[in-house]
C-alpha cells in the first residue's frame, strides 16, 4: 500500500507540485501498527488531478476538495491542502 502511494506523490511531484502522506498513516507508521489505508494531501488543483489520473468522487468530495485515485487495487483519498476556517 505504501508502495503505491509513493508512486502517485511521486507522480504529483514531478509536475512541481507538493505532496504527503496525511492522516492515521502518519501515525500508524510512527506507531508500527499496520495501514489500513492512506491519505494523500497536494496542492495540485483537482482538475489537474483528474487530467494526471483516473479520478472518482466521494461523499462530499466538492466541499472538501477531495478525490479517490485507485492504485494498485487500493483507493486512495487525495485532498488539497486546507487552510484554516474550513469544517
């Protein structure tokens, strides 16, 4: 799984674009628990995003800037990077 999630930062990356590992992986890791899953944070713009990869919406994906990328049979959330203020 983690794997696959280095592949699409990876990919992000080499477009100029920042990209990380968010969330309860970032902990599991530092724990030494296994992943279940892993989120990704960017700055890239959605549209490019989709343009980049196979792209699929999710619950309220509009509002919170957020996407799935499948990789390897796995899903992936992928959202922009937040700033303050937003519930």
């Amino acid at each position: 799984m983690l794997a696959e999630a280095f592949e699409i930062l990876r990919e992000i990356q080499a477009r100029g674009r920042l990209a990380v590992i968010v969330g309860g992986a970032v902990r599991d890791l530092l724990l030494g628990r296994p992943l279940t899953d892993v989120d990704l944070a960017t700055d890239m713009p959605l549209a490019e995003l989709s343009s980049l990869f196979k792209t699929h919406a999710v619950g309220r994906s509009e509002k919170f800037d957020t996407v799935v990328i499948i990789r390897g049979g796995r899903a992936f959330e992928i959202s922009r990077f937040r700033q303050g203020g937003q519930e």
